[in-house]
C-alpha cells in the first residue's frame, strides 16, 4: 500500500453484542484526507500538526519490517500504558515514511516519540482533544443500551476513528444523526460522523477492524 494511509486501531476496543465494528470508511485513504480534508472527520478541524524527523540509529527499536512500523509499535505500547490519558491512535503513511500520530497536545508524549523515532522516520504529530481510551468507552456505551433507537432507525455498525471521532453505520443517516448527536451531548456531538451502511450479519473481532497497510 505504498503512498496511502492506513489507520490503526485505538486502545481499548469494546465490541457490543447486536452491533457490527468494521473498518471505517476512509481508514486506508489518501494522506490529504486522513490529514482534515472534507471526510476526515470533527474531531481534526483545526488542522494543528507539528513534526519531526527521527535522528535515532537504523533498528535501535526492536521488531522487524519497516522503520516506520517499528516506531509505530513504539508509539502504540507508549500511547497504551503512560500516555494512555492523551493518545488517540496512529496511522501510517507507508511510502513516505511517515508516521501519523493523533494525540491531545502533550510535550512529553511528544518529546518521548520524536526522541525514539530512528533516521529516515518523520513523524507528524496531530492534535485532538480526546483519547482513545475514551472513544473506546463511547462505543461501549452504546453497546449497552442498542435497542433505544429502534423505532427512529437501525444501527448497523459502531467503531472508534484513532483520528478522533465515532463512526456510526446506519440504514438512514438523515434520521440517526440528530438523534445520535442530541443523545450524547455536546462534546461527543463534536466527535460523531454517521453514514449508511449495509446490513451486517456478524461481529467482527477488532483485530480486523483497521487495516495495517503492509
């Protein structure tokens, strides 16, 4: 997948019974779109990324593969155990060597992926204003309470976006995302998008939820 993006999964991940997580519609896509184009989603209005380029010796992070997954891994474990309260996920731009970062503004999250990122590696580092472990909390949410808009429309589909939004699959997006939006207040109306999605007979584990891109 040289040249594209694919977004990694967010931490955390609850499956609900009765609702289908599949991949996000636009999750391997062109790196202007994942970046704030018109698809991207609420949460990356504000378009504030910094970057840096790694400076650490070829394979001083462990695991095989490309540099750039390997300083992903880095990033994932990092964002997954200290920095857990302000990162939202990861993506990878494969064929310019460039590793995606979505996180709350943090110096010392920054500081720790740039000082680990080996040569050749650049690092683009986007801001959100929520954390993964949230997005993952809101999906689990709905899971436990599915059968409340089944008289207004069906929820066919429900996974957290590392670039910091909900997808919501619907069969009648005019009729759910007011609904969805209103139900959740204010915050999560900023980090919702809602589109249609075909009937889904089975859950899918999250393994197989965001496509790596090797």
């Amino acid at each position: 997948m040289d040249g594209r993006r694919s977004i990694r999964g967010t931490v955390g991940v609850v499956a609900a019974s009765a609702v289908a997580l599949v991949a996000i519609p636009g999750a391997a896509v062109q790196g202007a779109t994942a970046a704030g184009g018109p698809h991207a989603g609420p949460a990356l209005a504000s378009g504030r990324t910094t970057e840096c380029v790694g400076t650490r010796p070829a394979r001083s992070l462990p695991g095989p593969g490309p540099a750039v997954y390997r300083v992903l891994d880095y990033v994932d474990k990092r964002g997954a155990t200290r920095f857990r309260n302000v990162f939202t996920g990861s993506s990878v731009d494969q064929g310019r060597r460039t590793a995606h970062v979505y996180r709350i503004p943090s110096r010392a999250f920054d500081a720790d992926v740039c000082s680990h990122a080996e040569k050749g590696v650049r690092v683009r580092l986007h801001a959100t204003d929520v954390s993964g472990v949230r997005l993952a909390a809101l999906v689990e949410r709905v899971g436990d309470d599915m059968g409340r808009w089944d008289d207004r429309f069906e929820l066919r589909e429900v996974a957290p976006d590392p670039r910091g939004f909900v997808f919501f699959g619907v069969d009648d997006p005019a009729a759910a995302e007011p609904v969805l939006r209103k139900a959740f207040g204010p915050f999560w109306a900023r980090h919702i998008t809602v589109r249609y999605a075909e009937e889904s007979s089975a859950l899918r584990p999250v393994s197989d939820l965001f496509e790596r891109g090797v």
